[in-house]
C-alpha cells in the first residue's frame, strides 16, 4: 500500500515537470489498475468464483461537459438501464470530475463498436472492459462462497482499509462468506496506468504501464460434487447439511437449502428478486448450517451419557424404570413414549431413545459437568471457519442463568437440558464437530481451506481428548444399534453393506410446549400442524462404523421426526460421501431401492446439467 501511494506521489508530483510540455495541449491522466481477483477451487482444483470479461461503457464527467445531453446520445445508440443511470448520477454528484463512473455494464461487442465509431460525438465516453466475478456453480456454493458486490458508503464506514482501490467506482469486495472472510487476499494490490488525453477526453497513447498484484488462489476444502449432491438431495425442504473428514476435519460439504443465485448480487439484484429471497419462510439467504441453532433434541444424549460415565456416576450395565414419565420437583417429565420403555441400560436407552434414563441420570451429574463435557465435544463454542456469523450456540450453566436472565438454575433446567431442549443450543456444524470426536475421540476442528496461494493451512486433526475409551466404545456400539438393530430408531434408514455401516442419533426437537389439556386430549401429529410448529428433525452420523472416515449431520427444521425426515438424508449423503458418487442399489434395504434409483437418476440428471453447463461457461 505504501509503495503504491509513494508510486502515485512521484507521477503526480515529482515527475510533473516532465509531463509539463505534454500537458499544455494534451492531458496525462493517471489510472488506477484494478488487479484480477483470486480464483476459489474445490478441493479437486475445480473453479468454484471465476473472474469473466465485463464490457462496460464509463463517463468522466469534467471530460463530458453537458452529461444529460452526453447520456442522451449514448441512449440512441445503446440501451440504457434507467436505474444504473440513476445510481450513475449519484455517483457523479459523490465523485471528482475526473474519476469515471459506469453507465453501461455487460454490453454487447456490438455495443462497444457503435460507441466506439460515434466516439467524436461522445465526450467523456469510453468503452472499457474489466473483469467480473462469475460463480459457474450458482447457488450450490453460495453460503460458503458468498458473492462480491460494490463498495458502499456502509462498506467505507464499517472496515478500516485505506486501500485506494476501494475509491473505485463499482469496483467489487466480498460481502459474504469466503469471499467476504478472505477479502484482503482475493483482492490483490492495484497497478497504475499513464495515459495520455486530448481535449475531447480520448485516449492518445499509454505512456507507462505497472500492473498490480493479483489477488490469491483459495483452495477450499469442498467437494462441488458432493457439495451439488446434497443441495439436491434439500430441495424442497428448510434444512442443513455438513460431511466432515473425522480425521482432518475438512469439510466437504456445507450446504443450506434453500439457496440462492449468487450471481443475481453481482450482477445487480433486482427488486422482484430482493423481495422473493427476503419474504421466502424458508429463509434461502441464511446459511442454516453454521450460522442456524437448534435444540439438538436427542442427539444430546451422549454428551449426558458421558459426563455421567467419566464421574463415575452410571454403571453401563444398570437400568432405570421408564414409565413414561418423571416427577421432579413438582413437575412432571415425559418420556416420547407415553407408556414408558420399562427398565433400560446406557445402551437400550441410546438405541431406543428413552428421554426417562436421562432425567434420572442427569440428576447426579448436575448441569455444570454436563456443560463441561457439551463444550469439550464443540459445543457451546464459536468454531473459526472463514465465514460470515458463525453460531457459538450454547451450553448452559448456572453462571449463564445468572448472567443472562438473572435467575437461579433449577434442577427442570437440568432435566430439560438432558434431552437436548431447554437452552442448549447447537448448529449442524457443532454437531459434526461433536460426531467426529465421538467417532475418534480426538479433538477434531473443522477445516474449510485447504490452502491459500498454494500454502496449505494446519490440518484440523486435533490431539487425544483423554475420554475413557471404554465409555466410547459403548457410546458407538449404541449407536451402531441405533441404525442396525431393528430396534434402533434409524433402522429404517441403515446401510446394508456391512463395510460401510452406519451409526448415527435420531433427535427430534420440539418447538412448540405441550401442554397437560393436549397430552389429555391427544397430542396433535406433526403433520396435522402448521410447518412453524412442527418439530425439527435432526440425525448425527458417522461411517463406517469400524474405520469412521465421515460425520455427517443433518437438520430439517419443522421437518417432524429424526428418524422419518433427517436420517434418510444422513444415510443417502453418507453413501454418496463413502463412494465418492453414486453407490450400489445393493447398500439400501431392498424396500426402498427402486424409490432410491429414480431418486439417483434425478439427481445425477441435475448435476450433470449443472456441471456441463459451467464447464461450458
């Protein structure tokens, strides 16, 4: 930055005298060059942000004289969108004289040729062409690409960047994800060029020319393929979805449905387009997998589990009686199942899902151990991964209670918390995090780039969490009931190809209360709500059981039930993960396999559309 401002000082200043002949009939303009903004690629070295030509047309307004009467000849030649000219107004009036402000974007060739043959009719007019962003994926990548757009006086307020390429007209920064979060980087350094111009404004000749410093490759990462799989495999619904490497903690997916356009934001986005993406309840702008939290509902039972195994607090072999409900303090706590599950060990109560061995156990632990071990699992923590809100979530304490609310903790808030409702609070990300480490027992952190120009980042192998490995080896051989017992409440959805089994937890979060006159009357089915109140379905995972190479987490908010809406996506993501495509039809139970061929089919059909079309792009 210094050096290009001691550069701008020397043409402007120091050499002036050179110029100072030149200058009396012409005019020697100093430009600053934008420089190309760094690719983003897949994991695979696929280009997920590309920069394409822009020809655009730029008015310098001290060189134009009479602007409307300019603006109006322009128009007889070419179309002019009225809002870009509207805003091109404010930017004159915002603007020295001499800077040149955009009037035309994305014009034809055949554009610039008659503009260019009317040149002498034009003062301040000139064709130029630039480079702009272009995501080839659409809106498979964009909550963790994110988009660029113009600077804006916000933009100059908020960030503290003397760069003078930010004084450029139009000239593009990331708003959101990596592309906002490597901004610095994707941008580059400027150059400058020296131009020479008559008194109408044209260009005589180049005198000197310094290029800039492009902006860094970024390497992410992702996996586009798998990525587009899983956004197809959302559609339709208001969900999340993150496949998580459990040894490096690379992510290779990160997807939120629905999506939208990130090329609309760089081109412009209307207002039709605004309204549709900002009233939509399914909330295509937010990027649900890290940025939403949820109740983590029954997937919360292991860190419960485990923080009573490491006090010493449970044996794995004794039962609790389950008769459908609890009374604690006065209060009365339901079990899913109304009738109760009987009595049911640490492994019966994973596998079947019992919420009556929790409020039981969870009493001798008490909060404080419970939120130790959530926090040592990655929850209740602000994972840093380049991208825009990251959620910390929340595992509870006494002292939060206090802090936030100003009350006292109660034993309710524990027996609450046990199951995964109450205050906990977990994102899709958390739960990934969560699954890997259970998976391994090490502390795994997400990884979301791989390498910037070319220098690869640390690996998010993490170290040995020095849980007794006997506990965990319980934790995942319920788990692995979960999915492969009949009894399990995922067995619906398990693999049957018994190298790449699956072990995962059902969870279903409530979001609405149900109260005594409904249990008396009969609690209202999901499907019989309105889609606000249903539950939220949740599946954690990882595979193959025996050599875990993948978690992967899934939300459907509002979507019901675990086991009915996330844990088939789990299952379906997982294959697609462990064969890196399409896997056999011989790894589904055989009710559901010709239902999973069309499924295939259609969404093969989509991706290979999709990834013609930005290979052709």
């Amino acid at each position: 930055m210094g050096g290009l401002a001691l550069r701008m000082r020397s043409l402007q200043i120091e050499q002036s005298e050179e110029y100072r002949l030149l200058a009396e009939e012409n005019r020697i303009n100093i430009r600053l060059l934008p420089p190309a903004r760094g690719l983003i690629y897949d994991r695979d070295g696929r280009i997920i942000a590309d920069n394409e030509q822009n020809y655009r047309i730029v008015l310098i307004r001290e060189d134009a004289g009479d602007v409307d009467q300019v603006l109006e000849k322009l128009g007889s030649l070419i179309t002019l969108d009225p809002d870009r000219i509207e805003k091109a107004r404010e930017e004159m009036a915002r603007r020295s004289p001499f800077v040149p402000v955009t009037v035309a974007e994305r014009v034809t060739w055949d554009e610039i040729a008659r503009v260019t043959v009317n040149a002498p009719a034009l003062p301040g007019v000139l064709p130029e062409v630039g480079l702009s962003r272009h995501y080839p994926l659409g809106s498979d990548l964009a909550h963790v690409v994110g988009y660029v757009g113009p600077v804006s006086d916000y933009d100059l307020n908020r960030i503290d960047d003397q760069d003078p390429l930010l004084q450029i007209p139009r000239f593009q920064i990331g708003k959101t994800g990596v592309e906002n979060k490597l901004e610095r980087a994707l941008r580059g350094s400027a150059g400058t060029q020296q131009i020479e111009v008559n008194a109408l404004g044209r260009v005589m000749r180049e005198l000197e020319r310094r290029e800039g410093n492009p902006g860094a490759d970024i390497q992410l990462t992702i996996d586009s393929r798998l990525q587009s799989y899983v956004e197809a495999r959302l559609e339709g619904e208001s969900a999340s979805t993150i496949v998580m490497d459990v040894e490096t903690g690379d992510l290779l997916a990160c997807a939120s449905a629905p999506s939208f356009d990130p090329n609309l934001f760089v081109r412009g986005i209307s207002v039709p387009d605004w309204n549709a993406l900002n009233e939509d309840p399914y909330r295509p702008l937010a990027a649900k997998a890290v940025q939403g939290t949820y109740p983590p509902g029954s997937t919360f039972k292991m860190i419960t589990a485990l923080a009573a195994y490491e006090e010493g607090l449970i044996d794995p072999e004794e039962t609790v009686f389950c008769g459908g409900y609890v009374e604690v303090s006065g209060n009365r706590f339901h079990c899913w199942k109304p009738g109760g599950h009987g009595n049911i060990n640490l492994h019966e109560s994973l596998k079947q899902s019992c919420d009556t061995f929790y409020y039981e156990i969870c009493q001798r632990v008490g909060i404080e151990k419970i939120s130790e071990m959530a926090k040592r699992f990655g929850l209740g923590i602000q994972h840093e991964i380049p991208l825009s809100a990251v959620a910390a979530g929340l595992a509870p304490d006494r002292d939060w209670k206090m802090r936030v609310r100003g009350t006292q903790w109660r034993v309710g808030d524990t027996v609450n918390v046990s199951i995964g409702q109450g205050d906990v609070l977990a994102s899709p990300l958390q739960l990934a995090v969560m699954t890997a480490r259970l998976a391994t027992g090490r502390s795994v952190t997400p990884r979301l780039i791989h390498s910037v120009d070319g220098i690869e980042t640390p690996s998010g192998r993490g170290a040995p969490m020095g849980i007794n490995e006997n506990a965990l080896r319980r934790i995942r051989a319920a788990l692995d009931d979960v999915s492969n017992h009949n009894r399990g409440t995922a067995y619906a959805s398990r693999i049957t190809d018994s190298e790449m089994r699956l072990a995962g937890k059902t969870g279903t979060s409530q979001v609405r209360r149900i109260t005594q006159a409904e249990r008396d009357a009969g609690i209202s089915a999901n499907e019989d709500l309105p889609w606000e109140r249903r539950d939220h379905a949740l599946f954690v995972s990882f595979a193959p059981f025996d050599n875990p190479r993948f978690a992967v987490a899934v939300v459907v908010e509002h979507g019901g039930s675990g086991s009915g809406a996330a844990a088939p996506i789990a299952r379906d993501v997982m294959l697609q993960a462990l064969h890196d495509g399409p896997p056999p039809l011989s790894s589904y139970p055989s009710s559901v396999r010709s239902r999973i061929a069309e499924q295939q089919r259609r969404i093969e059909a989509l991706i290979e559309a999709k990834f013609t079309a930005a290979d052709r792009a």
